[in-house]
C-alpha cells in the first residue's frame, strides 16, 4: 500500500478543485489558510502571525498542526520578557490597552509562546503570544534535517513534512502554482489578513523551485506529481518546470488524474 499524501497550496490553480473528493485517498497536508475553508489531516505554517492566528482560533486543539519556531517559553519569564519588548510602556496593563501585544485567553496556561514581527501590510511591529495548553502542535524544528530548511516556504515544507515524517511515496502538489498568469500574487487569501496587498507582484518562485526540486533528489524513492488543471494549457502556471527536466521521480498530472486514484 502506498503512503500517499496531498500538498495543497494556495495558488488560483486550486479554485473550483473539490477537496472534499480526495478525504480517504491519501493524507491532506494544507498550509497556512486553508483551515478557514477546508480541515486538512494536518496544517503546515511558517508564517509566525499565522501561527498565532490559528492557534487562537483553537484549531490546534483538535487538528495536528506543524509551526516553525514554536518553543514555549515558562510563565514565570512572561513580565520580564514584555517589559523588555517594550520599555517605554510602565506596566503590562498600559501595553495590553494600546493592543501592542495580541494574545488568546490564558485560560490557566503555564507557558506561551511569543513572536514578534511586521505586518506584511501596514508594515507596522506587531507581538504574537499564545498561551499554551494541550494541543497538537509539533515544532517544525523538531524534524529538520538541514539548517537551509529554517527558510522553507510553508508549501515546500508541507511537503518536507510529508516524506520527513510521514514517509510518502506519492506526492501530489495541488495549488502549489510557483508563477502566476497576471502582474499580480498568486494566492486565494492575498489581501486577507497577514497577507500581502492584492495589487502586490507575484512572489519570486526561484526559491520554492528549488526547494522543491531538493526534495526531490533527496527522497528519490517517492513520486511526486505536479497536478496542474489542464495538461493542454500552457501558461505560466501550467506549464512544466524547465529546472525539473529531466528529474525521475516528477510527473505532470491534470485534475481528471486525482479522480481515478482509489481509496486507501
């Protein structure tokens, strides 16, 4: 039998794909988002206010949930560790009423974890906490074999974590699009929350091709498959990646293709 998994990125390619007629064929493996529409067998997100936001919404509690950099840190270090964050301020009070720092409810949480960054819109400083109970969390630090994987994309890393811990031997790549057909992002959730603006450019693919294409010759025992909408099209999106020519394990597949796959 085979491991067989399915990435889903968020890249336009994926609008109108039924995911819900892939439950049962293979492990789901989404990134960031996608929980808001679909609940996949696990969610992968590098994206720390992401990170954050799911683990507030209380996805994690019942849902595996892989984050990057997700370490706890004691209670006893939280006044300390906000303080310093923000000297100018005299109390955490004074801080929590200016909205500077943006947490879940303690709910009698002994640990919490805490990043800080900027708004990929407002470009404003902006701190993450969630205070931790039982979830479902896995630190992605956890299973990285190379220090380079710390930079992943959160799509080349759903599929890291597909043959690194789940031991695929399929990998189907659905909505992971590398390049967009317009001047514009290529992602379902662009312009939403800790997403970049709508009228942004798309995001440089040279990286997520070649991290793909490293997983690929490392794990030379699994089949990955590009799963494209349309094999006769011959966009930007659905082309076939030159840097893949000539690379074994990879094949291109159309949506048709994941209809005849049978249950497991």
């Amino acid at each position: 039998m085979s491991n067989r998994v399915f990435c889903i990125g968020n890249g336009r390619s994926r609008r109108g794909f039924n995911l819900k007629s892939i439950k049962g064929r293979g492990v789901i493996i989404g990134c960031n988002n996608l929980y808001k529409d679909f609940a996949p067998d696990i969610l992968v997100a590098t994206n720390h206010p992401i990170m954050h936001e799911i683990y507030r919404s209380g996805y994690c509690y019942t849902a595996n949930c892989y984050f990057r950099d997700w370490v706890t840190v004691p209670v006893q270090k939280f006044d300390n560790m906000i303080q310093g964050m923000f000297p100018e301020h005299r109390n955490i009070k004074t801080i929590r009423r200016d909205g500077l720092l943006i947490e879940n409810q303690r709910q009698g949480s002994k640990e919490f974890v805490i990043h800080g960054y900027k708004d990929k819109q407002t470009n404003q400083t902006e701190v993450s906490l969630s205070w931790c109970t039982e979830d479902k969390v896995k630190n992605l630090s956890d299973i990285y074999r190379e220090h380079e994987q710390v930079d992943w994309g959160t799509g080349t890393t759903s599929g890291y974590v597909a043959c690194e811990h789940y031991k695929a031997t399929e990998v189907f790549l659905i909505g992971h699009d590398l390049r967009s057909t317009k001047p514009t992002i290529n992602n379902i959730y662009k312009g939403t929350k800790h997403y970049v603006a709508v009228e942004n450019g798309p995001t440089p693919h040279t990286n997520w091709v070649n991290q793909w294409l490293s997983l690929m010759k490392r794990y030379p025992k699994t089949t990955f498959y590009k799963v494209h909408r349309d094999l006769n099209l011959k966009d930007n999106v659905n082309m076939h990646t030159p840097e893949w020519e000539g690379q074994q394990n990879l094949f291109y597949v159309d949506y048709s293709s994941i209809d005849n796959l049978e249950q497991i």
